[in-house]
C-alpha cells in the first residue's frame, strides 16, 4: 500500500515538529506550514497529491483551519480533513467529513485520528 500523504498546518512550531515526526515515523510522506495560507498554496500548486490534511483551527492568517476545511471539501473532496484546537466547544460546529481532535493530544490519539480518517478515504497508516 502507498505511503499516505499528509499536510500538517500548525503555528506552533513545536506542536508542528512533534506531529511530524509522530506522521513520519508511521510511514506518513509529510509536507508541514505554520499556516493555512501557505497550505493553500501549496495545494494550489498541486505539485504533489495530499490524502489528508491536519490542521490547526485557530492560526494566523486571512484562512483559519476551519476556512481552510470548507475549500477543501469543495475542490479536493477526496482529500480528508482533521481539525485540532484546544477549544473543545468548536467541535460541534463542524460538519460533513471534518474530524476534531481535540488538544492537548497524545501521540496514539493522533494516530487513532488519523487512521480513521486515511481509512474513510481507502489508505491507512503503517
């Protein structure tokens, strides 16, 4: 099976580093932005393709992760989405196939989160 491509969105450098490696370290091919701006451009440019995308909600920017979830599902609809935020009250606004995960994470909780969702969408992470 491929090697699952995921894109972490994240300001906080150190949270971002640790999700990467964790990613890496499971077989995951890992692109990282410390906003949702610069992971639009990213897939804009649609140099490589991106199974998932794990974002931040709250980031600096003109795109939240939350906006960001909204452009995703409309013109990369394979592409799945996990939110993160330590605002637990947000997760009840989200909709379609956004999942929430909710901070602070442990690693085997951010792996669980992710498994399901590359699983929802036919890869998984090994």
């Amino acid at each position: 099976m491929a090697q699952p491509s995921i894109l972490v969105l994240e300001d906080d450098e150190i949270i971002r580093a640790l999700m990467v490696d964790v990613l890496e370290d499971f077989g995951a091919l890992v692109k990282s932005f410390s906003s949702a701006d610069e992971g639009m451009i990213y897939l804009e440019q649609g140099d490589d393709p991106v199974d998932l995308i794990v974002s931040d909600i709250q980031m600096p920017g003109l795109l939240n992760g939350y906006d960001l979830s909204r452009v995703v599902a409309h013109r990369w609809p394979e592409v799945q989405v996990v939110l993160t935020s330590g605002n637990t009250t947000i997760a009840s606004q989200l909709g379609g196939s956004v999942r929430f995960l909710p901070k602070p994470w442990s690693t085997d909780h951010l792996l669980e989160c992710v498994q399901k969702a590359l699983t929802q969408q036919g890869s998984s992470v090994h």
